[in-house]
C-alpha cells in the first residue's frame, strides 16, 4: 500500500469542493422549465442530470463505507444509468435538487471519515472517488455548459 499523506486528501476534496461549486453555478444558468427540457445530454433533461448524479454520489458513499467500488464483473453502465433515471422520473425538478443537495452533504461527511489511503492516486477508492465526483460534475457542467449556448429561443424551449 502506498504511504498516505493527509494532504492529498485535503487537495482531492478541495478539488471536488471546486468542481461542486462550478457545476452548481452552471446549474443556475437553466430556469425552471429548462430543467425539464429533454435533449440536455442525449434524452436527458437537467432534473435527469441531477438524479444521476445523486445515484453515483451514493455510489461513493457506499463504497467508502464498504472500503472498495462495490460495482461487480459484468456491470451494465448504461443500464444501470437508463433505470436509475426513470426510477427518480416521478420527482420535481425540485425534489430531486434537494435530494442532490442532501446526499451531497452526505457525501461530504463519507469523504471527511474516509482514511487518507482511500485518496492516494492508484488506490481503487481513488479512481472511484474521482470519476464519480468531481471529473463527473465537470462533465455534466460541460453538457449544460453547451446546451445554454445553443438552447432554443425563448418560445422553443421544451418543444420536441
């Protein structure tokens, strides 16, 4: 095992910090009937956005409490994507903000318990915490990012 250094963890929370607070300001460029919109990222819309990264922000939480990615051989990404969004489909746009908001903050004190080992590059926690935080919000903030630029007039939005 690599030797930990507590320091590492700090810088790799402060850059989810960083990520976190970047994809929430981007988030705020849609209104509330933007967040329905379908087509955001493929089909999706931003409130479908926000429960996927809900779902892979448990994930995290999970995993760090088990110690290790709790993803198995023969895992079927986009699937498990495909149902996770229709399984929060029923929610507001609202709900599942706050519902973000909450396991964000979960997800906050899951990475302030976890041991410093679990931060060290190459560590399999490591790839986890990474792909499912803050590489994971820049992505989706490069989504919205995008379709705000090229979002339909005014009088278009939510037409299909």
């Amino acid at each position: 095992m690599p030797d930990t250094n507590p320091d590492v963890k700090v810088a790799v929370i402060a850059a989810i910090d960083d990520s976190w607070r970047e994809f929430r300001r981007v988030l705020t460029s849609l209104n509330a009937q933007e967040m329905d919109t379908p087509g955001l990222a493929g089909a999706w819309s931003a409130k479908d956005i926000l429960g996927h990264i809900t779902t892979w922000e448990e994930h995290v939480i999970r995993s760090l409490a088990f110690g290790r990615n709790e993803t198995t051989p023969g895992f079927d990404l986009n699937r498990f994507n495909a149902d996770e969004v229709t399984a929060m489909s029923h929610l507001s746009s609202r709900d599942i903000l706050v519902k973000m908001e909450e396991t964000h903050r979960s997800l906050r004190d899951a990475l302030a318990a976890a041991p410093p080992s679990h931060f060290e590059y190459g560590s399999p926690m490591r790839g986890t915490i990474d792909a499912d935080t803050a590489a994971h919000y820049d992505e989706h903030a490069r989504d919205i990012k995008k379709w705000v630029r090229n979002r339909p007039a005014s009088g278009d939005a939510g037409k299909a």
